[in-house]
C-alpha cells in the first residue's frame, strides 16, 4: 500500500464475488489504495446486524499492486469492523459500499447492509458513502455510473463530510443509459405491504417466504428520492447517524 494514496475500504451485502463490488473496485482503484472486505456470500437485509455468538474468518481472496480483496463469513458490518482493526494499515480515508445490486431509497435504506457497511464507517467518523443501482440483476450494467462515482469519490476525498452524516446514492435504471442529472433528496415515506406469503409442507407444517412490495405514500413529492428515480435522475440523500426526532423535543409531550 502506498502511503501516498489515499486509502478506501470497500464491502457490500451482495457477497465479494458480486459484480457490483467488482466494478466499483476497477472504477476507484486509480484514485486510492483498496481494501475490499466483503461477505463469503449475499447479506441482503442485515442492515447494521454484527455477530455476538458466531466465531469470525477472514480469507485472502486475491491481492495485486494497490488492491487486497477479503472475505468473511461475517455481516457487512463485522466486515468493516474486523477490516479495520485487522486489515487496514491506516486509518481509511474514506468507506464505501457497494454497487449494490438493487434501490436502497426511502424505508429500504433502514434494511440494507449495504447502508450498513456505510453507517459502521460513519460511526467511526470516516466519510462514507453507499452506491446502489436499481437493478437485481447479476449481470447489471454498472458503466453508466462511472462519472458519477468518480466524481463523488473525489469529492468527498477532498472536503469529507459532516460528522455524523453518510450519503445514500442511489442510480435508477435506464435502458437508454443517460440520467437526467442529480438530485439532494430527501427520503420518501413508503412502505412494504403483503410481506409474507405462506406455503404448506408435504409434511403437514406451514411455513412461510418474506415477500411483498413497496408502496410510495407520497407520489408526488418532487422532493423526495423516489420521486427522482423514477424520474430518471441520481437520487443522494444525507443520511444522520443520530435519529433523535428534534422536533419532537420542542414539544410538550409527558407521561402523567
């Protein structure tokens, strides 16, 4: 590693094999020295999860000038945790997830491990940022956000960030490729609804699948980051690490 450079720790909740993480690693490996720490496999859903009662591995995957990949039979976070007490030769100068394969807007950036990843970084107050794309698929196309990494990576490796805040970049899908520009945004209200269908066992027991689907509650709002996506712009959202409802301290509310 080359003390010269910055250094960026990158995981994700796809697992270290996943495309996303592949190519964002080849897209910021010529602005900073790399430390991909990752999950042994997908970790979609484990939000901020570590793990208290399950041993840790880390496993060298491959190495090269400038780039050590990592994996770990841990969550995005316990990535993060043991890359820096156990990898990092330095303080990193920055914490990225991702690409996730799929939209972290709105309520699914509570559950995301790749908001994990990035929230883990911020509360060590490392500017971090997370980067998704609206697109399950394995095999995603990730070179229409090239510019627009690139260019918040230097950014943020050039100003930082707030104490306390992390950015949630959201890309939407657009098969022409071309987004419409970019967009601050707030997080939208919405909401899951019919999350779990239930299947019966030829063995005479229910059991059950997390499903469902995400409502919009507020369509309309031009403000906010769903509304961008689906308008073809790249949504970022600053995202606080403290949650206290501030408002809500102004007011006269007690128990009697």
């Amino acid at each position: 590693m080359n003390q010269d450079k910055p250094l960026i720790l990158i995981s994700n909740d796809d697992g270290y094999q996943a495309k996303g993480i592949n190519c964002l690693v080849e897209m910021l490996a010529p602005l900073a020295d790399i430390i991909v720490c990752a999950p042994e496999g997908a970790r979609s859903g484990f939000s901020c999860a570590f793990s208290a009662t399950t041993p840790l591995r880390l496993n060298k995957r491959s190495q090269r000038p400038g780039v050590e990949i990592w994996s770990s039979n841990g969550t995005p976070v316990d990535c993060v945790k043991l890359a820096l007490d156990k990898l990092c030769p330095r303080r990193p100068d920055m914490v990225v997830g991702g690409i996730n394969h799929g939209d972290n807007g709105s309520v699914n950036s509570h559950y995301s491990g790749t908001m994990g990843v990035v929230l883990e970084g911020t509360m060590k107050y490392i500017p971090s940022v997370a980067f998704s794309l609206c697109d399950h698929d394995d095999d995603a196309d990730f070179e229409p956000l090239r510019p627009y990494i690139l260019a918040a990576t230097r950014k943020v490796l050039a100003e930082g960030l707030p104490k306390g805040v992390c950015l949630n970049v959201n890309f939407p899908l657009l098969k022409e490729g071309t987004f419409r520009g970019v967009r601050l945004c707030r997080m939208a209200q919405g909401r899951w609804v019919n999350e779990i269908t239930t299947c019966h066992h030829p063995r005479g027991y229910d059991y059950y699948w997390m499903v469902g689907h995400y409502v919009n509650d507020e369509p309309e709002a031009d403000d906010t980051d769903n509304w961008a996506l689906t308008h073809g712009y790249v949504a970022i959202t600053p995202t606080h690490i403290d949650v206290t409802a501030y408002d809500f301290l102004k007011t006269n509310w007690e128990l009697t």
